[in-house]
C-alpha cells in the first residue's frame, strides 16, 4: 500500500519546456516576468526574465516547464516599488500584487486578456517562443 503512494509522488505532470526571449523597442525586457495562461483553465506557468530577456517557464516549481495547448501570454515590467503609504501599511490590494513602480512596457501587455500575445505549447515542438513587444 505505501509503494502505491510513492509513485504517485514522482508522478509526471505532462509537463514540457517552455523558453524564449522577450525584447520591446528591440531592447530585452530585463527583470521582468513572463506568464503563460492555459486557455483550458489549467495550471498557469511564469518565469523571470533574465539580463537578455530570457525566460523558461515553470509551473509547479522553477523551471519545470508548461502543460501542453494554447496560452495566453502577458509580461509584466515595472520600475522599482512606490513607498507604501502609511495609511495602507499591513493591507494587500489587488494591484499591489504586481508591484506598485512605475509601468516599464505598455500596461496591456500585463494581462494575457488584454497582451494580445498567445502561444501554442506541444508535446513535439521546440517550444521556444520570442515576443516583440512594441508601442
């Protein structure tokens, strides 16, 4: 009976490898973060964006990759964090889960609602996607 719950620890989550390159106005979107949303409604996927604009995605841990269909994309780059207000001190609003800088990129790229952006991940591709982000 324990050896039944030791395989499903090790468990393959269809997971595959998902990187690529984020560049706006020809520059690397550095320190950033790329987020891939399964259109199916299944686990999202998210990775920083390295110095060259980088990214390999994870979903359940750093870098173990994506599930495997269509996504929606979004990049979020801000500048550093806003002092939080005093009055605001020990509350968590929504947009402070994005940071409170200033935007860095055009603010629709920072929802895959509204970014534009998509990728399809498979089983047998390269699974390598690069986005140009422009004004």
């Amino acid at each position: 009976m324990a050896a039944a719950g030791l395989v499903g620890c090790g468990e393959d989550r269809g997971l595959v490898p998902v990187t690529g390159t984020v560049t706006y106005n020809g520059e690397p979107v550095a320190g950033g973060e790329i987020l891939f949303t399964p259109q199916d409604g299944s686990h999202a996927a998210r990775g920083p964006l390295d110095d060259s604009g980088r990214y390999r995605l994870g979903t359940y841990g750093p870098r173990d990759g994506a599930v495997t269909g269509m996504h929606d994309v979004a990049v979020i780059l801000r500048g550093p964090d806003k002092p939080v207000p005093e009055a605001r001190k020990g509350q968590m609003m929504e947009e402070d889960m994005q940071g409170s800088g200033d935007p860095l990129i055009p603010e629709r790229y920072f929802s895959p609602l509204t970014s534009g952006l998509t990728a399809e991940v498979t089983d047998d591709g390269s699974n390598e996607f690069d986005f140009t982000l422009t004004d």
